[in-house]
C-alpha cells in the first residue's frame, strides 16, 4: 500500500484516537452488604457510551441500568412557556400540581448549570453482591469504546445498609402571584431517616438549593451544603463506634480546599442535647465518634462538610453500632519467620492480644491495621538511656508528653548510619522528630519529616530519617521524641537504627493507559530511592502478550523520575490488558527486583501532587489499529547531544506527520524535521547556555497529522484539524561536552 492509502486509511480510524475516556467522580452508595443486589449511580464526565463495567476481586457482577439526562436550554423554555399558559388558566388543584412540577424542574435546571463538567454526567447501576463476597474495598472502572476510567472505591459490607432519602419540597405561591421563578421557594428539610445499629449508613453532602435569587432568568442557588440527620434507638451503657468514611473514599479533590470532603459528626440525644463531636481521629481527615450511651432513649446522629460546604461528590458512610474499633497495636511490627505477641488496644474487642507470623519483609495487614516486619534484630525499648547494639529494630512508645526516649550506641569514624522512625506510615499517631549527639552533647544530626513518596495517602509525611556519616570513633545518643510535645500509650514506633541498606521502591503513571493499536504512548516512573541508593534502575515488562514494547527503559542513576514509552501492539485485543513492570538495579554487587507499583497521579486543592496505589496497570486498545507498521529511531543511542552544538537522527515511519518535543530538558529544542524516504531526519540544537552536561533521560517526541473534516451540505469546506497520533518511541540522550 502506497504513502497516500496508508495516510487514507489512517484518517479514517483518527476519530477513534481522539474519543474521550470515561472519567468517575463519584459513586452513591459507595458501597453494600453481601448477598444483596443495590443501585448505585456514578458520577463524572463522558459517561454516555459506558458499555462495561470492571470490579476488581470476585463475588461482583454489575450491569447498566440507566443513563439519565439533563434538561437542556430547549426544554427549559419550553417549560417555562407553558407556565405562562397555566398562569391564564382557573388555579384548581390540577393546574396548582402541574405548575408546582415545572417549578422544580426548572429550579433543577438552573441548580444543575452550575455543577462542574467533571461531576454532571451520572449513569446507574445494578450491583449484585455476592454472599461470599470477600468484605473490604473494590475498585470500580466503567470503560467506553474510548477507553477505561479511573478507578473509585467501592465497599462490600457485611452489615445492614441505608441510604439517604434525597427529597426536594417546593413551598406553593399564592394562587394569585403571578409566575416568578426567582421567588420559588424551596425547602429541603434536614434528613431524619430512622435507622437501626448496627449499620451502615449512605448519603452525600450535596448543595442545599435555599431560596434562589432572581438573575434574569438564571438562578444562583445558595452554595451551603446539607446536613444530614439519621435517628436511632440506644441502650443504657452501650459501646458505640460512629466511623465516618468521606476522605477514605475519595482522597482527593483537584478543585476544593483542603482538597477533600472534611466530614464532621455530631450525636444529640432526645432533648437536641450535643453529646460527643468529632471532625477528625488524630491525623485521619475522616472524624471517628466513641459514645458510652448515658441512658435509654433516641439519639440522632448528624454529618456535614466542616465549612459547610455542598458538592455532588461529597459522599459518605458511617459505620454505627457497638462495633470493635482498634485504636491501637504494640509493637508495630515483628521480626520475617518469629511469632510475634501483639497488644491491642481500643473500643468492643473480643480479646487484647493476638499473634502474627511473617515469613517475608514488608508491610502485612493485620486485622485493619498495618504490620511492618523486617530481618534485623529486634528489641523493646525499656529504661532512660538504652544501650543498644548496632543494627538494631527498636519498638518503643512514648508513654508521656514531653517524653524522650534515648538509645545510646558506639561507633566509628567514617561510618554510615541510618535512623528511621515507622509510626505514622503504621498508623500511629507519633509526629516523631529524631536528633543524633556526641558524647559532649553536640547536636550532629536533625530531622522532624521526611518524606517518604511512596506514601500516596499521606499529606504530612511525620516520620523521621537520619542519614549521616559519623566524624569520630566514641559514645553516641540518639533522641527520639513527638515534635507536638504529645504522648500516651498508643503514640507507637519502630526505630531502624543500622548501617544503610540501599534499595528502591517504583511507582508507574498513569496506571490506567488508553490507546489505539500500533500507537506509542509515554509513561512515567517514579524511583523512590532508599539509603543513599543513586544506581541505574533498567525497567520491563513481565510476562507480557507478544507486541508490547517498552522504550527508553532506564532511570538513569541519580534520577528520581524517567518518561519512556509504551509501544501497542496493532493487532491488541480489545478488553483491559493487564501488564506488570518491573525494575533491577544492581546493589553491592547483587541483583534487586522490584515490582512497579501502577498509581493515579491526584491533584490535591489545585497544587499538590499524589501517587495513589491502584490494583492494576492496565492497557485497554480501541478497535482498529492506526498504525501497522513500526516506528523505528535509527541510530546509535543514547544520542549523544554535544552542548552548544547539534546532532542529527532518523525517524522510520509509514506516513508523514508534524514532530514536537514534549516537555524537552532544558537548552533542547528542536531545529528541524526534514521529510526524507520512509520518514524524516531530525535535527536537535543544545544551548549551552541551558544545558548542563551529563543530564541524561528521555526524548518525548508528539507526532500528529492533519485531516479535512467532511463538509457539511451547502456550507464551505471545513478547515484542516491537527490530529494528535501519540508519540515516538522514547530516545534516550545525553547531554555531553563538546
């Protein structure tokens, strides 16, 4: 097939490439009880062509039931002229009914146009869980023929479930007031839905609609949220555990301050009484409420934003009832292959001990809570100042506030130490801060935070890490304390006090990849270095289908992030593929494998930055392959990019197309892309100026064609549309003297 076939064809499958991918922002209930069948709607953007649903773990099956639209400016006139109409009519019951239908369908209408794109689309589901259904977070994606969604949280309980009643009232107007929608008035009344403990309990804070003002004939509906109510029944000396989960669900919020749904619970006994109040436990966003139940009687429980606010995805559930709760476990951790005695402390436990048992380092899940188990030698803390012997795992607390637990160990000039406290990443509430003195008390080493991006969820990374180099052989003390001058029982550590231990964690981006087959698509990975670790780390795939080709699949050592490609094979099948990438990186002189871990790149309120952990890195490839034939660099590689100079290479592709640098290192730019047989010569320049020699990584090259619309009968030809057509294979370079 020649140059202009080739290029035909192409155009006629570029729609395909440029569909938009479904996006979840929200789902309602969040979650439901074994054995029961629910309807759930999600929320989000391009939600109209859903044709699959993906639930991870088994015991899940799931099927579209609708997808409700919204009324549009059409409709909305329409309505509103045949109020006037009824406005001329007799106001007997049946015209008072009709009126008061339109008005709450026209003040949802101009409610709903001020909803956020990313949130307006909904579709609704039937969800069927099974008895056996493992209890604990799924992840649900919904995919399109443009591809698969993001991934949201969804529950599988095992307790009874409510869900709230969401209910608008609209108070009537005279008989003899002529129709003005600004003077509507609506009234949502506060949700008092009886329930019955233990439950769950399902609703969002959405935007309370209140009185809206007149703005022509638009109306600007009053931003406070709701509050949402629930009434149940308690006992004398009951136990009871309400434990919101807002933040848990949806960790962040790209467009909102402090970048999620801040819930706060309030309990009231009969007389409107506050009994107990939270809007946060310890360093968790998501409030917790403990209540020892005075006397029989009724209680209401109540939720709202803590700066009242309303959103569309502002959901929640409470779990209630006289529950167990852990608070607490001591130690944190234990040692790969020993059985260790576990303490446990908190609300409604069956016992305050338990054991555990890990054959590999890591951290384990035991129970609800993380379990961190190592290699090292392990030992209580005990006494004011405790000698200890290096390397060593210390499991302490501090029992006080204002207490300091200090180690003293010796050492030798020249030699590297590491001290690392595991609390916060454990779940305790220890805000630790670690100092190293000499034996004349000379403060040599400090830290209060570290921060540890392997932790996606965290916004205040507590934990504390000393690396340092000690000057002299002699006596030296570590101090480790809680920077808040806080302590008690469960303020909880593990000290790793030892020399460094290189290593590397890896976090892949975007753990959800949309594309067409034979496309080129980047990647991002992010090395989380360990101990002073700065080695090369070489990327792959494992076990993938045929086709799949990675490139520019090294993290150059001393770098923290690298962009390569991913290259689809033309003739991918159509469902979800799910890949595995993994890194080797040689330290002291053995090989280490990692696997790398797919995560969503969140924003957090418009600025910050988080790698969330996802199940899978998936690739879903849309029907029909643009290109089939591959793109080859020509060349020897890593280019080689002089400072201050130039440097040449070609491009082997089947049809013509525009080239740009995506996000290039600084000083390169590219100077030309010159059309020579079977593709294009390239040539780069490197301002020295900009340019710092021995940076190495990957070139990103956007490739992209133009197309002619069809034109439309009776109207001129369109103009020609730039067509995005994914990348080259990344070109790995370096920058050199010249």
């Amino acid at each position: 097939m020649n140059t202009s076939r080739i290029l035909a064809a192409l155009l006629l499958a570029i729609p395909a490439l440029a569909q938009n991918v479904p996006h979840l922002a929200y789902v309602l209930p969040a979650g439901g009880q074994q054995g029961t069948t629910i309807q759930i709607t999600l929320g989000g953007q391009f939600l109209p062509n859903i044709n699959a649903i993906h639930l991870s773990g088994a015991g899940l099956q799931a099927t579209v039931v609708a997808h409700p639209t919204r009324m549009n400016a059409n409709q909305a006139t329409a309505l509103r002229d045949r109020m006037q109409e009824l406005q001329k009519k007799p106001m007997d019951a049946a015209v008072q009914k009709e009126m008061t239908g339109i008005r709450v369908k026209l003040l949802k209408f101009n409610a709903d146009r001020f909803i956020t794109p990313v949130l307006a689309e909904t579709v609704t589901l039937r969800v069927t869980i099974a008895p056996d259904a493992a209890p604990g977070k799924r992840e649900l994606r919904v995919a399109s023929p443009a591809g698969l969604s993001n991934p949201l949280v969804f529950c599988v309980g095992q307790l009874p479930e409510f869900s709230e009643q969401e209910a608008i009232d609209v108070l009537p107007l005279p008989a003899n007031q002529p129709f003005n929608i600004g003077q509507v008035q609506i009234h949502q009344p506060p949700t008092d839905m009886r329930v019955t403990l233990p439950a769950v309990i399902n609703g969002r804070i959405k935007p309370r609609l209140g009185t809206p003002q007149q703005q022509g004939r638009a109306v600007q509906p009053f931003t406070p949220g709701e509050v949402d109510r629930y009434r149940f029944q308690a006992r004398q000396g009951q136990e009871l555990v309400f434990a919101a989960s807002a933040r848990e669900l949806i960790p962040y919020l790209a467009d909102a301050v402090p970048g999620w749904f801040q819930a706060v619970l309030t309990l009231y006994d009969a007389a409107g009484k506050e009994v107990a109040y939270n809007d946060d436990y310890r360093f968790h966003p998501d409030p917790v409420i403990h209540f020892t139940v005075p006397k029989d009687g009724e209680y209401v429980v109540e939720i709202k934003d803590a700066l009242y606010r309303g959103r569309e995805d502002f959901v929640y559930r409470i779990t209630a009832g006289e529950l167990p709760f852990v608070t607490g476990i001591f130690p944190l951790g234990g040692r790969a292959g020993a059985k260790t005695t576990v303490a446990l402390t908190g609300w409604n436990l069956p016992a305050n001990r338990t054991t555990a048992r890990y054959q590999e380092p890591g951290i384990h899940t035991l129970g609800t809570r993380p379990f961190l188990v190592d290699n090292l030698p392990e030992i209580l803390q005990k006494g004011s100042t405790q000698r200890i012997k290096l390397p060593i795992i210390v499991n302490g607390r501090i029992d006080r506030p204002g207490e300091w637990d200090v180690f003293r160990f010796e050492g030798r000039a020249g030699q590297a130490i590491v001290a690392e406290v595991y609390a916060r990443r454990l779940d305790s509430p220890l805000d630790s801060v670690l100092k190293l003195t000499d034996a004349k008390g000379k403060q040599l080493a400090f830290n209060d935070d570290f921060d540890d991006a392997s932790q996606g969820l965290e916004t205040h990374h507590a934990d504390s890490r000393i690396l340092t180099t000690l000057p002299a052989n002699g006596t030296y003390y570590l101090h480790l304390g809680d920077v808040q001058q806080k302590g008690g029982p469960e303020y909880a550590y593990r000290l790793r006090i030892g020399a460094p231990r290189p290593d590397f964690d890896l976090r892949v981006t975007p753990a959800a990849i949309n594309t067409a087959g034979g496309i080129t698509v980047p990647v991002t990975v992010e090395a989380v270095r360990k101990d002073g670790f700065s080695g090369a780390i070489r990327l792959a795939l494992r076990n993938a289908p045929p086709g799949f080709l990675l490139a520019g699949a090294v993290v150059p050592a001393g770098e923290d992030r690298v962009r390569l490609t991913l290259t689809v094979p033309p003739q991918a099948r159509q469902e979800p593929i799910a890949l595995v990438m993994e890194g080797r990186a040689t330290i002291d002189g053995r090989e280490v494998t990692r696997q790398a871990v797919p995560a969503e790149n969140m924003m957090q309120a418009f600025f910050y930055w988080h790698l969330v952990p996802t199940s899978d890195l998936t690739v879903t490839v849309r029907r029909g392959a643009l290109l089939r034939a591959p793109i080859k660099v020509a060349g020897a590689q890593p280019l080689r990019i002089p400072a201050g100079g130039a440097v040449r290479f070609r491009v082997q592709i089947p049809v013509p197309v525009t080239y740009s640098l995506n996000d290039p290192p600084p000083g390169v730019e590219l100077k030309s892309a010159t059309p020579v047989a079977d593709g294009a010569e390239i040539e780069l320049q490197c301002d020295a100026a900009k340019a710092k020699p021995g940076t190495k990584g990957n070139l990103i090259f956007d490739i992209s064609t133009e197309r002619t619309p069809p034109a439309a009968a009776g109207r001129p030809p369109a103009n020609r549309q730039r067509v995005a057509m994914g990348t080259l294979p990344a070109v790995p370079f370096e920058i050199v003297r010249p």
